[in-house]
C-alpha cells in the first residue's frame, strides 16, 4: 500500500511532493481511491524533506555500472587476500578487475535499460544516512530503509532522520554541485516553494 501526503489548498486536495503527485498520476481518471488519512503535524517539514530530496534525486546521475559498490568491495578484499599470498599479486589484481568488468557487460546485456527512480534513490540515501534495519532475505543480509511514515514517526525522530538525511545527500551528491549547505538547502527550498 502506498503512502500519499496531501495538501488542502482552495482548488481541493494536491499533493504535497513530486514523489506524490507521480503516485497520483498513475491513477485512471476516476478510479476510487480508499485510504485512512491523518493531519500531519508539521507538513511545511515534510515538504522541505521530500523538496531536498527532489533536488538530490535532479542532480544525481548513476554511476558505476550495474556491480553494485558492495559487491566490488567484496571482489576487491578477495582479490587482495589472495594477492598477498601470491607470487604474481599484480595478476591477481588484473584478474579481479576483468571479473568486475566481465559482470558489468554480463548485466548490460541481461539489463540493458534500468530506469532511475526516485523511491529507490529514497531508500539508499535513508540507508546511506544511516536509518536502516538489518532484514534476511533468501540472497542474504540486507539494509532496509527505516520507514518515514507520519503514522510511525513524529517532529522529534524525524528531525535527526530530516538532518542525517541532509548530510547523505550533501555528501554524495549536493556538495558536488553547490558552494555550501545553505545554497543547497535555498535551492531545495525555492524548488519546493518554500522561499
């Protein structure tokens, strides 16, 4: 079931973010739309999460391929245990990096198109931000974004969710296009009608 934050404006309920208003457009014209909805305490704060987000996810462009970081890691350490007990450690490395390369063309052909989406960009950068659980899945351990849910989370644990997140997108993506915090969060701001 899907999540959905809605504004009450004079022209009638609007969603509160891009990522809501892509939800909504999915919905045939029409169609009946049943929920049990809540006043939020502080919506201009959840826009401006979900408005910095935005701004994160229009400056983020994947990199690295389909091998994702985790898994080169894994490679990498492997590669350079094995290194150090070989007499040609620079071979072992070499190979290392054409296995990497061997399963990026592996996956382009099985994948030759992945889309970017921004619930999955919401998901890795709450994870990067550190608000994570560990979950077991059939192909292991993985790191699942907490919930930011209104119904399980009010102002006081979402603002250091708000902060952490913040320093996640700067670090990886903001600060790469931006001279400071602030102009980053003035931009996050003006995209979000916030200024």
């Amino acid at each position: 079931m899907a999540e959905l934050a809605l504004i009450r404006t004079t022209h009638g309920l609007v969603p509160a973010t891009e990522a809501d208003r892509e939800l909504v457009q999915k919905w045939k014209a029409g169609q009946v739309i049943h929920g049990k909805f809540a006043r939020m305490r502080n919506a201009r704060f959840h826009r401006k999460f979900f408005s910095m987000l935005d701004l994160a996810f229009e400056y983020w462009e994947p990199v690295g391929g389909l091998v994702p970081r985790q898994e080169k890691r894994g490679i990498v350490g492997l590669a350079k245990f094995l290194a150090s007990y070989s007499q040609n450690p620079e071979a072992v490395r070499r190979a290392a990096d054409a296995y990497i390369t061997q399963l990026e063309v592996e996956r382009a052909e099985q994948f030759p198109a992945v889309d970017k989406s921004r619930e999955a960009f919401r998901e890795w950068v709450t994870v990067e931000a550190g608000h994570f659980v560990l979950v077991h899945t059939p192909a292991g351990i993985r790191k699942e974004a907490k919930s930011i849910s209104w119904a399980n989370m009010d102002d006081t644990a979402f603002e250091p969710l708000y902060r952490d997140v913040f320093n996640a997108c700067w670090r990886l993506v903001l600060s790469a296009h931006f001279e400071t915090e602030a102009d980053a969060m003035a931009a996050a701001e003006h995209m979000g009608s916030f200024a």
